[in-house]
C-alpha cells in the first residue's frame, strides 16, 4: 500500500471503526446470550452474572493505563495488541466449555478491550485537524451507538438459530478485518516523554480503586444498597480513587495529569458520559425485559422494536459534532440530557398492554440524546485535552462510560426491585389473586423484578391470568420508579453543563 495511505485521516477512522464496532456489538450481545449460557452451562445466576461483571470490571479497571501505553509507546501498536487480544479471547469463550473458563476469558476480553478502546480516540486525535476532529468523533459515537444498540438483534438472532457461542465467535472475522486493515493504513503516533519511570504504583493506586467502587456498585444490587457492605465497599473505592488523584499531583510524570480536570468542559464532559450511559444501558436493560418477559416478544423482535433508538443515535451523533463544532458543548450536552430526560418521562405512560404508539417516540428521544451527548462530550475531553494525552483522555471517557452503565444496569434493576417487593402483594390482590396466595407468591419478588411472572401448572386460567396480570402491574410500578429517577439525574445533568461550561468554550484548545 502507498505510503501516503497510511495515517490518512478517513482510513484510520475506517481503520479503528472496525475495533470499536467489535467492542460495542460484544458488549450488548452478550445479556441476550446469557440466559441460554446459564442452561447450556448449567450455571446459577450468581455466575451469570459474573460473566459480565468480571469484563466490565477489567475493562474499567485498565482502561486509563490502555490509553497510557498507547500515548507513551505507540497508539497504534496498542490497538493492534488489543484487537488481536479481543478477537482471541472471544473464541476461547466459545470454546471454554464450563461456566468458569467464560469468566476466566470475559475478563481476558476485558482487559484487551481496555487496550483498543482509548486508544481509538486518540488515534484520531493525532491524525485528524482541529477543525475536522469534531466531525470525526460524531462517526465515531454514531458506529459506538449502532454497534451496541445492534447487538441485541444480532445476538438474538445468533441464539435463536445458531447457537450462544457464535454470539462470540462473529468476532473473529471482525477482528481479522481489524486488523489486516489497520496495519496497513495505520500511521504510529506517540507522544514520548524522555526516559523517565512508568508510574507503577498509580496504576495500582487507580486499577484497585475502580476495581473496589464497580465491584461495590455491581454487588449492590444483591448486598441491598443500605448495607454496611455495600456502603463500606463504595466509600473505599472512592478513598483509594481520592489517594490516587492526591498521589498523582506529586508525580512528574503520572498516569492520569490532573492538569486535564482544569479544563471545566473536559470535566463536565466526563461526567455527563457517565449520565448519559447510566440512562441508556439502564433503560435498555429494563426495555429489554419488558418487550420480552411482559409483552413476550422474541429476543429478535425486541430487537426490531427498539431500531428507533439506533437510528435515531445514528442521526444525531453526526449533528450533535456539527452543532458542538458550531456553538460548543454548552448546547449541545444539555441538549441531549433534556432529551433524554424527556424521554424517560415518556415511559412513565407504559402500561401491561401499551401499544407500539406509547413507546416509539421515547426510544427516539433516547437515541438522539444519546448520539449527541456522545459526540459532545467526546468533543469536550479528548478535544480540550492536549494531543500528547490524548489516549489518556480517551481512556477518561471510556471509563467514565463503563462505571455510568454498570450503575445504570445495577441502580435502575434495584430500583425496579424494591418498587415490586413493596407493591406486589397488594397488585395481585388487586389483580383478583386471593390474599393468602399473593402473599406466598410475593415471596417471587426477584422473578417479577425481571418482567416474569409466577405462574404454574396447577393454577386455573382465571387464577394464572389474574397472577399474570397483578405481576405486570408490579414490575411497570418499579419500571415508572426507575424512568423518573433517570429523568431527574438527566434535568440535573443537563443543568450542569449550562452552569459550568462556560459560554463560547472553544471545541479545541
């Protein structure tokens, strides 16, 4: 291939759309391959749940140090080594055979997405100008947007025909292309700083701190979140992160500058990323159980049904670059937080039996909210961060990101969880349920949280449809709860950005 063609600007983001879209789609496959996992594998929900948990906690975990490495020895190299790393793991999952080898190779997935991810950004940081990067982060979010929001038809149309492990393997042609691609058009970039030592003990410091907060969020949901253990395990996440910034500042050469959180629009920016997926995979999470479980849709027409939100985000993540290019983010973040907060207003009107009507304009309002809070905030911290930490901050973003949707996922379903075990006696009792049955059935409060409803054979069709009935009406009680918290952090959010960016904040400094 011609000289000229590597570094080109238009094929490394071909280039790194590849590894990106192998990411996203794995990320949301995977919870529509789960419960066929647990049945192949005869696994208990515990461990299915750690086979998400052991790759966002590696994932969140590394990422800071993936962007680090890349800014330090090569961004190229390091999304070759990650993709490379990726597309191996995805196809020993398939092969492991038992429940703790696709653990084991989730949390290998993990690591070596931490690897790829940060690094696809500052990429494009350092081969796009200015004036172009705006533009290119809007592809960017739009082929993370669609990735994900595809993953969920994809995946289920993998399980329903083929089996869960191809749910794994389609990663490896992906990452083939990857990479075949990538080393041919790809330029190195880094940004050395002399001979200096690595800081070792800050990715320690910052690896055990993330690893402490997520685990504490991820656990919250099973420990109770008023639990001295859940408590315990979050405020010291959050010390270990706060000795960790404290160390950092008396480094010459840390591992995350906190010279980058002095920009306020990198900042706010890292912050409403993590809103802006605390909304999404939540909402997602508990739209997903509904079509299923409640309305009892295949897993590929759940998919079809939420296409709005993809292509909605497809649409947005393109005009929210060209709008935060235009007017900055002061716009456009609070923007795509009104949207969506509007949006998850609109679900507090779903019911047990809503027609399509009552819920396609909020996937819509969801998707473009999501397609512009992720143009805009990418814009606001890779783009306000210098070139030469430009991995780092792509590292920022990613992990922000991860902790948002694993708090999204673990507080909206906790959320949802407490809301059914408070009303679920009396939603059956109200449903026509006798009164001594429904409180033996409240005892199935975890079933329902997940859209199920408690139903057996021995039960007459007057008594199964009436339990089916009161169950619904239980689990959309704790879906209105989990839509108007989301709403309210999204206003708040969106009233962050107006009052902490600053008006006229340039795209790029």
């Amino acid at each position: 291939m011609a000289a000229g063609r590597r570094g080109s600007p238009w094929l490394s983001l071909i280039a790194v759309a590849f590894g990106l879209f192998m990411v996203g789609l794995d990320g949301s496959v995977v919870s529509i391959a789960n419960p066929e996992i647990g049945r192949d594998l005869g696994a208990s929900t515990a461990e299915l749940q750690w086979v998400t948990n052991s790759y966002l906690l590696a994932l969140a975990a590394a990422l800071i140090l993936g962007g680090k490495l890349g800014d330090r020895f090569g961004r190229r190299r390091y999304y070759l080594i990650g993709v490379a790393g990726f597309t191996v793991a995805s196809v020993a999952i398939g092969l492991a055979g038992s429940i703790e080898g696709v653990i084991a190779f989730r949390a290998a997935q993990g690591l070596f997405g931490a690897l790829l991810m940060p690094n696809t950004l500052g990429i494009l940081r350092a081969v796009f100008p200015p004036k172009k990067f705006g533009m290119a982060v809007g592809i960017w979010a739009m082929v993370s947007s669609v990735s994900t929001a595809l993953g969920p038809i994809v995946g289920g149309l993998l399980v329903q025909h083929v089996n869960w492990e191809s749910v794994f393997y389609i990663n490896a042609p992906i990452g083939v292309i990857a990479l075949v691609f990538s080393a041919l058009v790809l330029a190195e970039s880094k940004n050395s700083t002399g001979r200096h030592k690595f800081d070792v003990a800050g990715v320690l410091l910052l690896a055990a701190g993330l690893l402490v907060l997520v685990f504490g969020v991820v656990k919250g949901e099973t420990w109770g979140w008023t639990a001295g253990s859940t408590i315990g395990t979050i405020v010291a996440g959050l010390l270990i992160l706060a000795l960790f910034g404290w160390y950092e500042t008396r480094q010459e050469h840390p591992l995350l500058p906190m010279r980058l959180f002095r920009s306020p629009a990198l900042t706010i920016g890292a912050v409403i990323t993590a809103i802006n997926f605390f909304t999404l995979l939540g909402s997602i999470f508990y739209i997903m159980l509904y079509l299923q479980n409640v309305r009892g849709y295949t897993p590929v027409m759940a998919g079809v049904l939420t296409l709005p939100l993809s292509l909605a985000s497809v649409v947005a993540s393109p005009l929210g670059a060209a709008l935060t290019d235009r007017f900055g983010p002061r716009l456009t973040m609070p923007l795509g937080m009104v949207l969506q907060g509007a949006a998850s207003l609109g679900l507090l009107g779903l019911g047990t039996d809503s027609s399509y009507h009552a819920m396609w304009p909020s996937f819509i309002g969801l998707g473009l909210g999501v397609g512009m809070v992720m143009a805009a905030s990418s814009e606001a911290i890779v783009g306000n961060a210098p070139i030469k930490d430009a991995g780092v901050a792509g590292g920022l973003q990613a992990t922000m990101l991860q902790i948002g949707g694993a708090l999204g996922t673990s507080v909206l379903i906790s959320l949802i969880s407490s809301k059914v075990g408070a009303t679920l006696a009396g939603s059956l009792t109200g449903a026509g349920v006798p009164a001594p049955m429904a409180q033996g059935l409240s005892e199935a409060k975890d079933a329902v949280s997940m859209g199920v409803a408690p139903v057996s054979a021995d039960m007459t069709d007057a008594v199964r449809a009436a339990v089916v009935d009161g169950a619904g009406t239980a689990f959309m009680n704790g879906v209105h709860v989990a839509a108007l918290v989301a709403a309210v952090i999204c206003f708040a959010g969106a009233i962050v950005a107006v009052a902490g960016i600053r008006r006229g904040t340039p795209a790029h400094q």
